[in-house]
C-alpha cells in the first residue's frame, strides 16, 4: 500500500487534516474522503490501518461488493444499534446491502467529512441512487434517493470490532413513497 500525506494543521487543536491513503481493493477504488481529520497522536500506521478498513467498509457500501466487507470487518464483528430482524456480526451488513440493492441498484456512497481519533473512526455518509427495484411491496419508478447516515466505528487489529449507526430513515421513506412527505 503507498501513501502520500498532505497535512494541515487545525488551528488550537491536536487535529491534523491528511490526503488519503492511495489503497486498492481487487475490484474497486475505494472512496475517499472529502474531509479527512486525523488525531496527530496517532501513530502513522494505526492511523492508516483505521483509515483503510474504514474505506474498505464504506465502498462495500457504495458499491455492494461484498468482499470489501469481509475484509474490512473483524469476524466477531458487533453491530451496536442492531436494527429489529436484521442478523448480528459480519452476515448483518451483508443481508442489509443485498436488501436495499433490490430497491436501490445503483446506489452510492460518498464519504462527506472521516474523523479518526484513538480507536474509532466517525464517518458522515451520504448515499444518492434511484429507486427503480423492488422495497417491500412497492416498485420504483425511478425516484432519486439522497439521504445520509453517521457511523461511528471502533477498530481493533486493522478491522471494524464495533458500529454504531444512524441513518435518516425518514428522508429514505419518504423518497420511497412509503411515508407521506
């Protein structure tokens, strides 16, 4: 893996805004950052490491592709803010991506702002696509989707250990026409 750094410092913080990681998956260029904010304590390796597994899980996201997701998240792998009949551990998130890519095929990620401080990494997502699959019992007619979600992640040996999440719900049903506007 090479990378190039590019660091700006926070003024009256410990913060230290970098350039991303130029890492490869197999199949995909892994999204980067539009805002990146790195602990300057960190060590440069942990840091990267966090960073990677963060990219990897993200673009799983954007992308769908399920390897990405393996690969980024630790195989006892705990989702904190389970929702109801979705599985725990690494099967969840994989279940979830294959559910909303029916609805949603073209759907994508970007990541809005990455933080990473001690062993966590904070993401602010934003997820554009159209609805032109099947959610439930409805079928799309193409109606654009654009919502966001927060996830914060704990890192442990180079994968994601633990998730928290939010995602605006609210805003994705409505664009689905399954709550009213």
């Amino acid at each position: 893996m090479s990378a190039h750094w590019r660091s700006l410092v926070v003024t009256g913080t410990v913060l230290v805004t970098v350039t991303i990681l130029s890492a490869r998956s197999a199949a995909a260029e892994l999204v980067e950052p539009k805002t990146l904010i790195v602990d300057a304590s960190l060590p440069k390796a942990q840091a990267e490491a966090q960073i990677l597994a963060a990219r990897r899980y993200d673009t799983f996201w954007s992308t769908g592709e399920e390897a990405l997701a393996t690969e980024a998240l630790a195989p006892d792998f705990t989702d904190r803010t389970l929702p109801a009949g979705r599985a725990q551990g690494v099967v969840g998130p994989l279940d979830a991506s294959r559910f909303v890519r029916a609805a949603i095929p073209d759907l994508t990620c970007a990541i809005e702002q990455m933080i990473v401080a001690g062993d966590h990494v904070v993401v602010h997502l934003h997820f554009v696509g159209h609805f032109t699959g099947r959610f439930k019992e409805r079928d799309g007619k193409g109606e654009s989707i654009d919502f966001a979600a927060t996830d914060i992640y704990r890192i442990a040996s180079g994968r994601i250990a633990e998730n928290w999440h939010i995602e605006d719900n609210l805003t994705l049903f409505q664009q689905l026409g399954l709550v009213a506007r």
